[in-house]
C-alpha cells in the first residue's frame, strides 16, 4: 500500500483528533458548532483562560483561523508551533508530528516522511514569520462603506468629530461599523468590523476582519498599535503614553481631552512588535497600561492574577522605558470595563492612583 503524506495526515484528522490536540495544547474550553469548532486564540495567548473565544477550525478546509492577533490561517503543525514558541520552548517539526500521531492514536506506518523535510518546513515557516512585513492597501476600498455615525456609539459618548478623525465608517447592508486600522505614517493596513447583529455576535463575537470583493482585509493586530496616525503629536508633546485594549477608548479619550496619547494594543497583551514600534517614534518617559477591568474585588483571586499580568509586562520591558498601570481597587468600574468607560473623572482618578512599576521595587 503507498503510504501518505503529511498532507494526507492533516486531512485525515477528525473533529475528534482536533480537540484531542488543541485541549492538549492548553485550550481550557471550546464550542464544536455543525461546520466549524471555537477554541481560545490559544496561538499567541499562554494563558487560555485569558483569550478570547476567536480561533476558528473550519471542518471543510482543515485549517484554523485566528481572528484577532494573528489575523491569518494555518494548520494543526503551525498552531503546535506558535504554541511552543510562546513557551519558548524549541520543537523540530518531526516532533510536531509525532505529537499529532500520539495525541490522535494514528498508526505511524500508514505515513511517510523525513526529518530532512520536518525541518525545512520548520524554517521555512519561522523565516516567514520574523520577515513578514504589513501590506499596504490602498484606501480607496473605504469607498464601498458609509459615512454614518452610529447611535450605538454617539450613546457611549464617542464624538462625530472624533469618528471623523478615526474615518469611522458603516456598513448598512451588513450592519457593521467599520473601522479602518492605519499605521503610524496614516497607511491603511487593515480594517475591522464591529458587528450589531445580535446573532453574528453570539457565533463569530464583536469584532472581525472585513471582507471586500472576495478579499479578507485582516493583519496581524500584534503588529501595530491602533490609533497612533492620529494621536502621535499629543504623545511626542507629552512624552506619555496610554495603552488601551480596544479602539474605542481612544474615540472616547480623543473626546475628553485636548492632547491625545492614546493608543490601543487590540488585545489583552502588550508586545514587543509594539514597543518597537513606540521606541523607533518616540521619546517617552512614561508607558501606562489602561487595560480593561477583569476582576470584580482587587483582592480576589482574579484581583490578583489581573495585578500579575500588569506588573509581568511591566517588569519584562522595565530597562526600556518607565512603566506604570491602572488598577482599580475602589470599584470604580464595573467588569470588563475600560478605565474611561465611566467618563472623564474616574479615568482621571484612577490615572492619578496609577501604580508606578519602578516604585513597586524600592
């Protein structure tokens, strides 16, 4: 009989043998719907618990699709790679299949393949991986998109004028608002949408790449910082920073003060694709992580994780700026919420309480 490839591996993985693997490779959850299966974007979050519920497997193509930070598609090898690779652990790609031929129970004799091609598809992918560089779209596919102000956001106290900053735009036929993504120099490289129907919330969540004319405008969201087109002279006048999760709270914060310093990781994390990007453009004194609420008392054991993960991405970056964040031990918010969520003096109080990383050590 001709033995098959890896390719043929690949393909002949059951629904089964994928949650066998990916709850083996730290996924604390998972939603197996008719066509597809939602795990935690365990591909580039250590912590399953802390991700969100965006990474796809699609049961027709065999392939997984990460929705937020990664904002690409792979297959079972890579997803075993990022994952190592966030551990800092170093797999060759012959163990890769080995781990998918244990996990699963497949009979290895049935496959053919060399470590001389493990490790070639092993490089290669690394390779691409640290040379890969964000497209550039031309923003004239803003053009099939609406300019409308949402109410939705208006009621949130997000302002025209700072939708006209940030070209928030609308998708009527899809009811989607639209939010294109640009880089520091003003280049579109992305763009987002943000769903109001109910039911696509509930199966695909807030927030996906858009699609136009066939073509899925989505990039690696851990290669940028949303925002900084337009508040790069507040931070250079200032020489701070804030740090929010999501774009809206710089629509919010552009609203509420005259200099704006803010920007949005798009995520629960801060990297160091990021703080390049602030290094190469900046002269800061000060990074302030605004990240959304994930606790309901200081004290508890949520309290406290939330706290660690701050001081831990304060204390991995300490030698390159000064790092402080907001942590809100009087209640002031409520879970989930951003820190300007509840308007302009609370944000301002729990600015002015923010913890100073290098105060922490003396």
């Amino acid at each position: 009989m001709e033995k098959l490839d890896l390719y043929e591996l690949q393909k002949s993985l059951t629904t089964e043998n994928i949650i066998t693997l990916v709850t083996s490779l730290g996924a604390d959850r998972y939603d197996d719907k008719e066509n597809y299966i939602i795990f935690p974007t365990i591909c580039h979050n250590e912590n399953s618990e802390d991700a969100s519920m965006k990474l796809y497997y699609y049961k027709n193509t065999g392939l997984f699709t990460c929705y937020t930070d990664c904002g690409e598609s792979f297959n079972i090898y890579t997803l075993i790679e990022k994952v190592y690779a966030l551990q800092n652990r170093e797999i060759r790609f012959s163990e890769i299949v080995n781990l998918v031929l244990e996990k699963t129970g497949i009979d290895s004799s049935l496959y053919q393949f060399g470590e001389k091609r493990y490790k070639s598809t092993s490089d290669k992918y690394k390779k691409k991986n640290r040379q890969r560089e964000l497209e550039i779209f031309d923003d004239k596919v803003l053009g099939v998109f609406d300019k409308h102000y949402p109410v939705e956001w208006i009621a949130e106290g997000i302002s025209r004028e700072s939708m006209d900053k940030y070209n928030i735009l609308y998708s009527i036929s899809r009811n989607k608002i639209i939010i294109p993504h640009y880089n520091i120099s003003g280049q579109l490289i992305g763009i987002r949408g943000r769903s109001l129907n109910k039911r696509e919330i509930e199966e695909f969540g807030k927030y996906m790449p858009v699609e136009v004319e066939g073509k899925w405008y989505s990039f690696p969201l851990s290669q940028n910082l949303y925002g900084l087109n337009v508040s790069k002279e507040g931070i250079k006048k200032k020489k701070k920073i804030i740090l929010f999760e999501g774009e809206k709270s710089c629509l919010k914060y552009d609203r509420m003060f005259e200099d704006n310093i803010s920007c949005a990781v798009c995520g629960s994390a801060f990297n160091k694709n990021q703080l390049n990007i602030l290094l190469k453009n900046f002269e800061l004194d000060e990074i302030i992580i605004a990240f959304d609420k994930e606790f309901e008392r200081y004290n508890d054991e949520k309290g406290r994780e939330y706290f660690n993960k701050l001081e831990s991405i304060c204390r991995k970056y300490q030698n390159y700026c000064n790092f402080s964040f907001l942590f809100d031990k009087e209640n002031l918010l409520k879970l989930k919420d951003s820190p300007i969520d509840r308007g302009k003096n609370i944000f301002l109080q729990l600015y002015d309480q923010r913890i100073h990383f290098r105060s922490m050590l003396n």
